[in-house]
C-alpha cells in the first residue's frame, strides 16, 4: 500500500470508499437525529448502503424527551423495533391542563383516540437514537464530521467535508435539523422561512418516583408555562415563557420563581430535586417551512424540510414518517430516474407535513399568551375543545 493510499483512507470521503463501492445508490445522509436515523436504518433494511455524517460524537448529547404517535411509531413496526421501543417508553392515557394557580382546568382521557388509531408514548430522545442506529453498519456512520461544501449537479453531487476530503453521491440528503446548513446551502433565504413564538425554555429531568406515570401535565399562564412528561424511568420538566421575561433568568432561577408561583400540589413537586439545571439548554421555540424540498441532487429531510413546534409533540413522528416514504420512492428508483422519485416523495409528503405543522401553529396561538386578559380567554377555549378538536389535522393524517 503506498503512503497516498494510506492517508486517502484515514480521510472521512477515503473512508467511505468501501461501503459505497457495494452501494447500488451512492447516497449520503447528513445528520443522524430521528429523520437521518430512520432513513438510514429503513435503507439499510432495503439493501441499499447509505453513509451517514453526523456533526456530534457517538456518545455525545443526543437531546430531550419527545413523545410519538402512532405515525411514527408504525414505521418501528416495519423496521421490528417496537416491542423494544415499548420497553424503552411509556404510554400516554390523559393529558391534564393546569391554571396559573396549579388547579386543574381541564382533563382530556385519551382512551377513544387510543382505540382509534394507538399509543402516544414518551421516549428519552437518546435511547430511541440507539436503538435506530443499532440497526445501522457501524461503519456506515461518520461521526464529528459536518460537510463543507457541495457540488451540486442534475447527475451527482460532489460533497466536500470538514476534514477537507470529499466524495461523489448520486445523492444528498439534508437531515441537518431546524437550522440546517445542507438547506442553505441549496435554497435562497426567499425559500424557507422561520417563524417565532417570542417563547423559549429548559428541559431537564428528575426522578419518576412517586409520579403518575400516564399522565402528561401542563400549565398554561400569562407569559410562562411548565409541563410534566413521563419518560420510561424519569420525569422531563419542562419550564418555559416570554423569551424577554426568561433573559433575566437563568433555569435555576426561573426553577425558584416556578415553585413560588406553583406553591402546592403534583407541580409544585415536580420542581423538585431537578438535574441538570446548571447546564440546561436554552430552546428558542420556533419552527421553519421551505417552500422546495429539494433541487438537483440533494432533498431535505425531517426539520431541514419542515421543523415543528414543539406544542403538539408531533415533529420526531412526522420526521420517521417523512423518512419512511422517502426510503420507499429511493428503493424503487435507479440513478437515472432519481429527480422522479424525489417529485414523488414531495407530492406524497410536503402537503401532509405542512398540515401537521398548521395544527401545531394553532396550538400555540391558543396556548401562547403574554397577559392576563388573553391567558384567562385562553383558558376558557381550553375548556370548550375536545381532544379531537385541538388535534383536528394530526387525526386527519392519521386516517
């Protein structure tokens, strides 16, 4: 072996070498949180050997709890994951809604919606990230990697990486989350667009232990909120507001002035004994919408095509969802027929992942109220809504 060959190999594109020349489909996902993730493992199952980059290390942070919904938890089914996710997750059955003074203002059983279409289960967001890659080579995944620059051509798309090596693909995919550099990269600023609540928070957890463990619990007041959500063996607490009253905070702080708000009952004690408080990280809560999903070589995926809010808990079912029909379109396509199979991919899936995420903007203007006046009319709309009326378009997906 001479002393070129040698350091090609060491690099991430010489690295990728192997694994792409058994490859039918030279594809590169970039990114390897729920939506990168899926698509690898669904590929994988297919036959085909995608590569994965991915910005954090192995065992780095891997994020907050989130719940799914049977839309996405179906695609676990297909890849024979679920009774291990059941494991690893707890079920949903009421949803309880909280006034300012931690009296509770209104009970939704989730029983019929149960029936009707299944669970809604919480998940620690890392360990539904093993399990998913679990079920990917390895070798197939580059990690505290990121891509540089692409090339982007009708027939290929040259990627250059951080460590300043490149590769060849007959495809990109862009599942690089909310933020997404792959989606700047393709799109003008005129093709995507943030929109912002004015609201943010902490998630942190503490321990399960003396909690219900079925019950997802939230307050809603004038300009700040908390929620409760059981996850597997701990409890995620998630304290958030107006982002110009939280700047005088930080989370422990803003976890002081909770437990003087909330004095007594199940809330006042979910604020205590909290961990993590010292290093919390800030969300600004916010989604974004591209008007394309993809153009020449390289699709966006998940939250670089469509971020969520937060508020419905809907973003991670739709981003496996998204990625299951994706990997169905590129498994019944070949090289030559690629910028068909992703028009299919769009027309199969943008309009459905837009009108989830229009429920979850209903969500917050319901729920996202700065006064009194406002949070007191909230209250009473809250009151008014049945289950299926605040998740009117998520049940309408899911039929």
């Amino acid at each position: 072996m001479s002393a070129q060959s040698s350091v090609c190999r060491l690099t991430v594109g010489g690295s990728m070498e192997s694994v792409l020349a058994q490859a039918r489909l030279r594809i590169l996902i970039v990114g390897c949180g729920m939506a990168g993730g899926t698509l690898a493992a669904l590929l994988h199952q297919h036959g085909e050997k995608p590569v994965v980059v991915e910005r954090g290390g192995k065992n780095g942070a891997s994020g907050y709890a989130l719940g799914l919904y049977p839309v996405g938890e179906r695609v676990l089914h297909g890849l024979g994951m679920h009774r291990r996710f059941q494991q690893i997750s707890r079920g949903m059955e009421r949803y309880v809604v909280h006034n300012s003074a931690g009296k509770v203002l209104k009970e939704f059983p989730l029983t019929n919606f149960i029936d009707k279409y299944g669970e809604i289960r919480g998940v620690d967001r890392g360990m539904l990230l093993t399990l998913l890659r679990s079920h990917i080579p390895q070798e197939n995944i580059f990690y505290n990697t990121t891509v540089e620059r692409i090339q982007n051509n009708p027939h290929g798309a040259v990627v250059t990486f951080s460590d300043g090596s490149a590769q060849a693909f007959d495809l990109v995919v862009g599942a690089d989350g909310i933020y997404s550099e792959i989606r700047e990269m393709i799109l003008s600023q005129r093709e995507y667009a943030y929109r912002s609540t004015g609201w943010g928070g902490w998630g942190v957890w503490r321990s399960l232990e003396d909690f219900d463990a079925v019950t997802y619990r939230e307050l809603w007041a004038d300009g700040w909120f908390m929620g409760i959500y059981p996850v597997y063996n701990k409890l995620a607490v998630f304290m958030g507001g107006n982002k110009k009253k939280l700047s005088k905070f930080t989370a422990a702080e803003f976890a002081a002035s909770l437990r003087e708000k909330v004095a007594t009952g199940i809330l006042h004690s979910a604020l205590q004994s909290l961990e993590g408080l010292e290093n919390a990280f800030f969300w600004n809560i916010e989604d974004c919408r591209a008007t394309r999903w993809f153009s020449k070589r390289v699709v966006l995926l998940g939250d670089a095509a469509t971020a969520f809010l937060p508020i419905a808990g809907i973003g991670a079912s739709m981003a496996m969802d998204s990625a299951s029909v994706l990997s169905d379109e590129l498994s019944r396509t070949d090289i030559d027929y690629m910028p068909v199979a992703l028009e299919k991919y769009v027309k199969r899936q943008k309009k459905r992942v837009e009108t989830v995420q229009d429920n979850s903007r209903f969500l917050a203007k319901i729920m996202f109220r700065n006064s009194l006046f406002t949070s007191v009319t909230r209250n009473s709309l809250v009151k008014m809504y049945s289950l299926q009326g605040l998740l009117k378009d998520i049940i309408k997906i899911m039929h």
